[in-house]
C-alpha cells in the first residue's frame, strides 16, 4: 500500500507540473516532449538492465498502456488545462478510481462486495456533482476531455496493473512508453512547427517534471503497488489524489478554492476508508 501511495503522490503534482510546462510550451508539444523524454529514460533502464522482450501474449495489454497512459491521457488533460483550473480539473479526475476498479474487474473476473461498490460509486458520484454543480448542470468541453481521459487511463492503470502481476513493474510502464516514443515524436515534430516555443526556467522545469516523473517514475511505484495489493484496492487509493492536487493548486499556483471543494474531499476521504477495509 505504501508504494501505491508513493505513486499517488507524484501523480498529484501532474496537473501543476503540466500548467508550467505550457507556461513556455504548447499542449501538443508539451504531450510530445514529456513522452520523448520519458522515452529516454525508459529505452536507458531497458537496456542498461538488459530487459528481457516481453512475451506475445503481454504485448496487447502494454498497447493498451502505452495509448491510455502515455498518450491519450497527458494529451486530453493538458488541452483541458488550458480552460480549465488545476483544481477543478483534479476532482473531476476522481472518478478515475471507480473506472479503473470496473474495468479491472472484468479484465480479470475478481469480484468485490457490494460495500466495496457502494463505497466507490459514492466517491465517483460526489465528483460528478461537483462537476455539475461547477457548470450550472452541464459539463463544460474541457470537463468532457477530462472524462474521456480518465477513461482511457482507467484502462492503461487496469492493464498495467495486470501486468505487473508477472512483469517487473519498471518494465511494464518502460515497454509501454518506448511503445509511444514515435507517436510522440510525431506529435512534437508537428507542434513546435505551430505552437510558439519559450523556453523559460518555469516551463522547463514542469517538463521535467512530467516526463520525468509523472509519465516513468511515479508509474514505477504506482505499478508495483497495484502488482501487489491487487489493482482495485489500489485505485482507490487515487480518490485522495484530487486532494493533494487541490493542495497544491493553491500552495504552488495561487488558485482560488471553492467551499465545494473540501466538502467533495471529505466525502471522497471517507469513501476510501471504507472501500480499504471492504473485503473481495
């Protein structure tokens, strides 16, 4: 539980990290560079531990990974970003633990008990008010690239976690990020040629940031947490990270913080309590 944490935590910097990187950078380019970098240090890992090829039957689930996980996701949150604050955007983001539960569930056929669901519908459905409630009832475009994000993530977080059952945990989000390396390049290549490019110290470092921790190391961690409390236990271990994102919104960035916001975090805070002690 503790390593799954630990990547929760580096998670919750992503959405910061990302709003200085497009301080300097563009959305695409940002998406582009994090996976390049990243990409860098996974081929490094690979092969100075001389990692041994993935069999056939894991290179489906790692697609999956690498699409969810290294492309769609960073992609879609960042484009939300640029309409959307960090916070809100975070606790729109906590109904990413539900869906990685469900999608888990049917991958592999584990069951978990009705107190366990309840729990965790509870948590997703406290995020889907607070959504609401923030647009006058209706989703904004930048609330529906963050559903469809947290979708895809929810089922690179259910494969990897799958995977990491029997693959080392470093290599499961390492083969799926070299996987990516030329899609991103493409989508690099294409956007410094039509997003500007400034190159200040706040930008740089938000880069780094999220190529380097966000899209390898954090997934390291978060990965072997998932291998081995089981991916569903884990997941709703992410209904906190909204918090601490929130936290950092305000603390790093100056963000204003709605009244609805701790109301929604006490309610999610109480729904993995209860979904930790929930029994499969």
């Amino acid at each position: 539980m503790t390593l799954a944490g630990l990547g929760v935590l580096a998670f919750s910097f992503s959405f910061p990290a990302t709003v200085w990187a497009l301080d300097g950078l563009g959305p695409w380019t940002t998406t582009g560079g994090r996976g390049l970098l990243a990409g860098v240090l996974a081929g490094g890992a690979l092969v100075g531990m001389r990692a041994s090829r993935p069999s056939r039957v894991d290179w489906t689930g790692l697609v999956v990974v690498a699409l969810g996980c290294v492309v769609g996701f960073p992609l879609l949150t960042t484009l939300a970003l640029q309409t959307s604050t960090t916070a809100h955007s975070a606790v729109v983001i906590g109904c990413l633990p539900v869906a990685t539960a469900a999608i888990s569930s049917w991958r592999t056929g584990q069951r978990h008990s009705a107190v366990f669901w309840g729990a965790a519908g509870t948590g997703a459905a406290a995020v889907v008010l607070f959504t609401l409630c923030q647009n006058q009832g209706t989703p904004s475009g930048a609330d529906l690239l963050l559903f469809a994000a947290l979708a895809l993530c929810a089922a690179g977080y259910a494969e990897g976690g799958r995977l990491a059952g029997h693959l080392p945990s470093w290599q499961v989000i390492a083969w799926a990020v070299v996987l990516a390396v030329p899609v991103n390049a493409a989508i690099a290549l294409l956007a410094v040629q039509h997003e500007p490019v400034h190159l200040t110290g706040t930008a740089l470092g938000g880069m780094l940031y999220v190529g380097a921790v966000s899209q390898f190391l954090g997934f390291v961690v978060w990965y072997r947490g998932m291998g081995l409390i089981g991916v569903a236990r884990a997941s709703q271990l992410q209904l906190a990270q909204p918090l601490f994102t929130v936290v950092w919104a305000v603390l790093l960035l100056g963000e204003h913080l709605p009244a609805s916001v701790p109301v929604t975090g006490v309610v999610v805070l109480g729904c993995i309590a209860v979904t930790q002690r929930a029994r499969s």
